[in-house]
C-alpha cells in the first residue's frame, strides 16, 4: 500500500493468476465440449 | 456451419478485447490500484454464471412442461456451464481476496451463498448421472434444478440484504465510466462463449439420450437352460 494514498500498489501475481485461469479454464472447457460435440454428429 | 462457431469465435474475440483494455488500457483502480483489474474477468465470469443458472430454470420447467428430453438437456448443459463458472468465479474471488481483504476466504454472505449455489447445482449433476431411467432422470433433474434456483436470488440480493465485505452490485451507476466499456465488451464475450459452450453440450447430451432412449439397455435375463442334447 503506498503510504498515505490508501491505495494497493503491485499485485500484479494476483492479476495475472486470476487471467492465466479464466483463459485455461475457457480454453480447456471449449475444447473438451467442441470435442465432444463433433463426436455426437 | 453450425451457428454456436462462429458466436463462440466472437465471443473469444471480445474477452480478448475486452480483458486486453481492462489489462493494459484502463486506469487502475482509486482504492485496490492494479489489483482491481480483476474485475475485469470477475464481474463478467459472475454475470454469466448467473444467467446460465437463470437459463437452467427456464429449461427445468420447460422440461417438466412438455416432459421433451430436448429440453432436458438443456437444462443439464446450462446447469454444467453454470457449475464450471460458478467454479471459476469462487477460484477468482479466493485469489482477488486475498490482497484486498488480506484472506483467500471468509464467511462473508456473498462468498458463503455463493459456495452453497456451487455445492447445490453440482448437487443436480450428481443426482442426474445417479438415475439410469431417461423419464425419471428428466423429473429428477429438473425438479433439483428448480430447487437449487431458489439460491440464486439469494446470490444476487446478498450485497443489499446483509452487511458484507463484499463490493455492491458492479453496474454503470457504481463503476466509473472508463472501466464500463471493457467491463461490458469482457461481460458480452464471455455470455458468447458460454452460450457456444452451452449448445455444444446440449448437442452432445442430446444426441446421447437420443441414443439411449431409442435403444434402451435391456435388463439381465437370466440365460436360457438348455437341454442335453439326446444322443
């Protein structure tokens, strides 16, 4: 926190852990149902 | 082609627009600094999740209406986008959390209704892979669909019902303007996909109990007795 201003500094890890898993978790889930999708037809 | 394609395609477009502006573009947060740049993927993951439980009830009594399996996988493929956001959102919060209120977890209303949401329509999924009978599972899922629902108002509400930690409703009125725009283009890329995802599912769930329904699996019978042949 920087003194006086209130507010957070850095926490970028925080961020980039939260990005770095949405995508995964979008990406993976997209693939698993695409895949499984194709295989119904 | 089919349409879900493409609406996904855009959908990955815009969340990378919309998570590139938040990310690099807007201006940090006046109180969380860079932190709150999560806000970006947190709303939006949030936002969605909710619709695709509100989809979920819609399909759950459309399904007991017409007692169609069409609508029945509906209703599983929503409930399963729902989990997997639901999922997310609780993992994205715990991390948020943790620079901000200087803990991954607390009891906090929002957290702990949201945590009951996640256990109660994981809950559907598991009651619904435990029936065998296709007419029975229909009920089954969609009656446990509309009652774990009943959580979700609940959800929504609990920033206004209860003092919590937790931030108010996240809307143009309580996010400043240059943080709307990538927060909308973030919110409507992730509904895009999540809706691609949810028809791909529904084809999926559909066409297998299409399957099942049209080839039911037989019971055991018990083997023929056989008689010794006369020389």
């Amino acid at each position: 926190m920087t003194p006086g201003s209130g507010m957070i500094t850095g926490g970028w890890g925080f961020v980039w852990a939260v990005y770095g898993l949405t995508w995964t978790v979008v990406i993976v889930y997209l693939s698993v149902a695409w895949s499984l999708s194709r295989r119904s037809k | 082609m089919r349409w879900e394609l493409p609406l996904t395609a855009l959908g990955l477009l815009l969340l990378v627009v919309g998570h590139g502006i938040g990310l690099f573009v807007a201006p940090p947060e006046a109180m969380m600094g860079d932190v709150g740049r999560i806000l970006y993927a947190h709303v939006p993951t949030a936002w969605v999740a909710l619709v695709a439980y509100l989809a979920a009830f819609v399909a759950a009594v459309g399904s007991l209406w017409s007692g169609r399996f069409t609508w029945d996988a509906a209703v599983a493929a929503t409930v399963e986008v729902g989990v997997v956001l639901n999922g997310l959102l609780l993992a994205q919060g715990s991390i948020w959390a943790r620079p901000t209120w200087g803990v991954y977890w607390t009891w906090d209303p929002r957290l702990t209704t949201t945590a009951v949401m996640f256990v109660m329509f994981v809950g559907v999924l598991l009651l619904r892979s435990l029936v065998e009978v296709a007419e029975r599972r229909l009920t089954v899922t969609a009656v446990a669909g509309i009652v774990a629902f009943a959580n979700v108002p609940v959800v929504y509400f609990s920033v206004k019902w209860w003092r919590t930690l937790h931030q108010d409703f996240s809307s143009p009125e309580t996010v400043s303007s240059p943080m709307v725009t990538p927060l909308r283009i973030a919110a409507f890329g992730m509904l895009f996909v999540a809706i691609g995802i949810a028809v791909m599912r529904w084809r999926a769930i559909y066409a297998a109990v299409q399957r099942e329904t049209e080839s039911p699996a037989l019971p055991d019978m018990p083997a023929p007795l056989k008689l010794p042949e006369v020389p």
